[in-house]
C-alpha cells in the first residue's frame, strides 16, 4: 500500500465514506465498509480517526465546503452587492442540482446523529458548520463591497440558513429544481435590502 501524509489518508478516508454513505445510507456505512471503498485497512482508519464520530465531523465539515467553496469564488466587487447576492446563492443551488445525493445525505446524518447516543452534539456541529460558512462568506461581502447590515449578522445568518435548507429539503421531496429560480431571486431581493452602504454617498445597496 502507498505511503501516504497522515492528511492525505484522512481525506482519502473521507471521500470514501460520503461515497459510501450515499451509496448504501449513514446507517449501514461502517469502518470496515469506508475502508474497503478507500483501499485501507482498518488500522489505518484508527490511525487517522479517534472513533467514527470524529470521522461524521469531517465529512460534514468537506459536504460543507463542497457547496461553499465554489460560492466563494464567485464572490467579486465588481459585480456589485444585488449580482453577487444572487450569485451566490444560485451557484450554491448548481451544487445541489449536481450532487442531490450528498445534499440527502446532510439530513441523513442529522437524523442519524440525532437518534444515536453520544452523537447527538455531530447534528449541532453540523449546523454550527453551515453558520460558519454563511458568516464568512457575509462579512466577505461585507467587507469587499463597504457595505453595514440592518439586521444582526447572526440573525441574518440564521434567516438565510433557514430559507436555504427549506428549499434544498424542499427539491429533495418534490423535484422542482428548476422552478427554485424565482424563489432564489426573492429571497436575494429580500437580502439586498437588509444590507446598505457604510457611505451613503457611494449609492445604494441594490447597486
């Protein structure tokens, strides 16, 4: 077996288990089974990890920069703070429309966490996780384009977490991807409008 950095491995395992928890669901994924996918042994698995709840830790931390990293490269001053707002959130809903599994997967494992003893805490996290790449992708915004909110940050951050993960659950059930555009464009209007100029002088939000 190739020799490879203790973080390599790590990642490696972790792809093997969203590949495999979307494959045959979180409840029947076991270390034995992600190993397998991954081409590992099992002391390699409790050499990278400490138990398998450590292991459900970073796969919902790389799930979350799967559909976050992209969002953030799209984010430039130029375009201005309506453009960007939309963007933002309709290149999150490209990730979802091509990777429907893994985004099932993210309730999966809430569900899984929340009904198995001693994982509880993972579903918090994985929440904590999904704020954490809204409030810095706002205060990037924020800062790129000198722009102040009318609301909390932690507020707006929740109200946009809410409004995202009700419409991605919403897909999941009904199939209506397409048809979400027009609810994204409402809900990036309502944004633009909760956020204004540090300068009044430098023009209006939706600019």
């Amino acid at each position: 077996m190739e020799r490879l950095p203790s973080s390599e491995r790590r990642r490696q395992l972790v792809e093997a288990a969203i590949r495999v928890m979307t494959r045959d669901g979180a409840g029947k994924a076991t270390t034995r089974s992600i190993c397998t996918e991954a081409g590992v042994s099992l002391s390699v698995f409790h050499y990278c990890f400490a138990s398998k709840q450590e292991l459900i830790e970073n796969v919902m931390e790389t799930i979350t920069a799967h559909s976050a990293t992209p969002v953030a490269a799209r984010i430039h001053p130029a375009a201005g703070v309506r453009e960007n707002v939309r963007t933002a959130l309709h290149t999150y809903w490209a990730h979802v429309l091509a990777h429907p599994d893994e985004h099932m997967l993210t309730y999966e494992l809430t569900q899984y966490a929340l009904r198995r003893p001693g994982f509880g805490y993972l579903a918090r996290r994985q929440y904590e996780q999904y704020a954490a790449a809204s409030r810095e992708l706002l205060d990037r915004l924020c800062t790129d384009l000198g722009l102040e909110l009318l609301v909390p940050a932690e507020t707006l951050v929740r109200y946009l977490a809410s409004a995202i993960d009700g419409l991605t659950l919403n897909y999941l059930v009904l199939g209506d991807g397409q048809d979400a555009a027009a609810v994204l464009d409402t809900l990036a209007a309502h944004v633009v409008g909760l956020v204004r100029r540090k300068d009044p002088g430098e023009g209006t939000a939706g600019d």
